[in-house]
C-alpha cells in the first residue's frame, strides 16, 4: 500500500477557525507526504483565532467553488466557533462535506468542526467527540457522544480541542493512511 503519499486531502475552513486546528493537522499531514488543499468559500486568506483572539491570516489554496470533492481522499474539518457555524449555514460547503459522508471517504472534524457534519447528515449512529458544548447538538442529530480525547468510528475521526491535537494528528494520519485511495486520472 502506498500510504498517505499522494493523497490529496481537503481541509474546509473558513474565517474563525482555531488557527491551531488548521495549522497542526497541515502540518501532520504534509510530514506524511500528503498533498493538502486549505479551501475556503472566497478569499486567498482566512482569519485565524487563537481561541477568542485573532490569530494570524492564514492562506488559501483554491475557493470553495473551484474545486470538486472528487478531487479529494479526504477531508479535514477544523474547529473555531465562527467557522464551523458560517460553513454549516452555506448550501455549497454542506454539499462538499455531504460528499464525504455519502461516500464514504474518511473525514477528520475537531473541536465544534462537526457541526457542518450535522448539517451533512453525517453524524446519525457514529461515536464520535467534540468540543462539550456540541454534546445535545450531536446527540439530537443521532450521534453517540464520548468525552474522549479521540474518538474513531469507522472513517470518521474526532477530537474534543487543540489539547488533543497530538491524538487527532496521529490517529487522522492512521486513517486517512488505510482508506482507499480515490481513482483519478493523474
């Protein structure tokens, strides 16, 4: 198997997001040798937070709308309250991550990232985490809720907050690295 090597993973954010949430798995996974794409709805820069403060200006690989989720293996979905919250109410990044979910393709969300997977439908009969205030948010939308440093359900993989980004970072890798591989005609 070739591993993570040439993959290419999408990570969706967008203005708010945990600036520690986009950068530490980019990171993980360009150490991996992974081909990572920042996407974002518009702009060529994105605000980070570093948790109620602004953080840096963090840049942007390709728009939202540029882009196919066929191109993709995979999908980060990074935390930040602002984030997560404008993302789920845009019609084109639901349908991007609602990709994901229907096929299957392994998806990463930390800290309130999963609240775009609810708008997704992607959270129905998965264990999964999150930041504690998303607990009622995921357990209505059907989710089982674990207050676990990270928790791996099948092709999804999820994290609480940026404490536990060494656990998310691995076990994202780990996965990301056993999925199969999308056919593309590179």
């Amino acid at each position: 198997m070739a591993g993570i090597a040439n993959r290419r993973i999408a990570v969706l954010a967008t203005d708010g997001v945990e600036q520690v949430e986009l950068t530490e798995p980019v990171k993980a996974l360009k150490q991996a040798s992974a081909k990572v794409v920042v996407i974002a709805p518009q702009g060529k820069q994105i605000q980070g937070m570093n948790h109620h403060d602004k953080g840096d200006k963090l840049p942007v690989d390709q728009e939202l709308g540029s882009v196919s989720a066929d191109e993709f293996d995979a999908l980060v979905l990074p935390g930040g309250v602002a984030n997560p919250d404008t993302l789920r109410a845009l019609p084109q990044a639901v349908s991007f991550v609602k990709h994901f979910v229907q096929s299957g393709k392994p998806i990463a969300a930390i800290c309130h990232g999963p609240w775009t997977l609810i708008e997704a439908d992607g959270v129905r009969g998965r264990r999964m985490t999150s930041w504690p205030s998303l607990h009622t948010d995921l357990a209505n939308a059907g989710a089982l809720w674990e207050d676990k440093s990270v928790v791996v359900d099948g092709t999804l993989v999820t994290s609480r907050k940026p404490d536990d980004l060494p656990d998310f970072c691995r076990e994202m890798v780990k996965l990301f690295e056993s999925a199969p591989a999308r056919q593309a005609a590179e």
